[in-house]
C-alpha cells in the first residue's frame, strides 16, 4: 500500500507543470512593446534609413545602378580602416546592449514591479564599451557589481567594471574591456644585450650561452 502509494505521489510530481517563481510574482515587462521598441531602436532606425535611401537611389537612377552604388559603399567601408573600425564598433555596441539585457533576464536583476535597469547609451571607447544604465527604485550599483562575472562571460568581453556616478547614485558604468591598447603585438628584441657567439657549424657555444 505504502509502495502504491509514494509511486502515484512520484508520478503526480512529474505531472505538475515547471512554472517560474518570477513570473507568479511579479509581472512580466521584458517583452512589453514599449520595452521592445527601446532596445532595437538603433537597428530599427538604420535599417529604416538604409530602406529610404535606397529607394531614393532607384527614383534617381535605377535599381541596377543603385545596386553597384550600395555594393561601392560597402567596399570602401571594407577598405577604409577608420570606416572599418566606427561599423564593427557600432555593432559591438549592438551587442553588448542586447547581451546586457539578456544578463538582467538571466540573472534576476530586477525589482519587485519586475522592471529590469534601464539602458540609456552605449558608447564606444578605445578599449570596448561603455555602457550607461539607469537603475529603477529597487536595484543599485551594488546588484550589478554582484553580477560582474555574468556580464563579463554574457558581453564575450576580457574583463567588466562596474562604475557608480558619483553625483547621481541611481546612473552606474558598466565598461566592457574588449583589449588591451598596451599590450604589444609582437615581442621586440633588445639590442642591449650581447649575442652569443657561434662556432664554424653555427651552434651557439655553451659557456657563452649560459
């Protein structure tokens, strides 16, 4: 009877459907529209532009001729290294937007309205990004600098820092570390120091070596 028992207990167990403690909650504001619309504003309004000047490329002077145009622009940003570098930075920034906020989603910063940080600006800087967040009543620099090591896996980065304003509590940097402009491409010899001799085989003698 007891056996029977705790195997009809066991399969209503795994009847019972997985549900998530936030979304019993607190309300669920990560897909709202206005929510949306804020995150992909910039993919948005370039797709948008590109769209618009396309079309008025082909009022002007027709679709195949607009067609070689754009395909020219493309090539030069390819080429042009200043070119090259401002649209992988833009997009890097497009990326550490989104991969930020799926941190928030992931790793439960919100508060109780379940409203997430709010992502004002995404700047680029000579080492990666830097991101402005506005935290909402609930969540304080604090809760990101705890989260450090999520953002910096989540962002692809070498390293996050977590910054407070020291004027205004509730707007908190958060830079993403991409590379290190110090650091040395290649390692260069010192011309300092003497060479080791070689015998006629060109082997570097021993006692001069060591």
């Amino acid at each position: 009877m007891a056996a029977r028992n705790g195997a009809r207990a066991a399969r209503r167990s795994r009847d019972l459907p997985l549900v998530d403690l936030r979304r019993q909650l607190v309300a669920d504001t990560s897909h709202s529209i206005a929510g949306v619309a804020w995150r992909w504003r910039n993919e948005a309004a370039g797709m948008l532009l590109g769209l618009c000047l396309f079309g008025r490329l082909v009022e002007q002077i027709g679709r195949a001729a607009a067609w070689w145009t754009m395909a020219g622009v493309l090539t030069v940003i390819l080429l042009v290294a200043p070119a090259r570098r401002f649209v992988v930075g833009r997009c890097w920034c497009a990326v550490t937007r989104h991969r930020l906020f799926a941190v928030f989603t992931e790793s439960r910063v919100f508060n109780r309205s379940g409203r997430f940080p709010l992502i004002l600006r995404v700047a680029r800087t000579p080492v990666g990004e830097r991101v402005v967040v506005w935290c909402r009543p609930g969540i304080c620099a604090e809760d990101l600098e705890a989260r450090v090591e999520d953002i910096r896996a989540a962002c692809w980065s070498r390293d996050a820092r977590v910054s407070r304003d020291e004027r205004w509590s509730q707007l908190v940097s958060v830079e993403i570390v991409r590379r290190d402009p110090l650091a040395a491409g290649e390692t260069v010899g010192s011309t300092l120091l003497p060479r080791p001799a070689r015998n006629q085989r060109g082997v570097i003698d021993d006692a001069q070596a060591a």
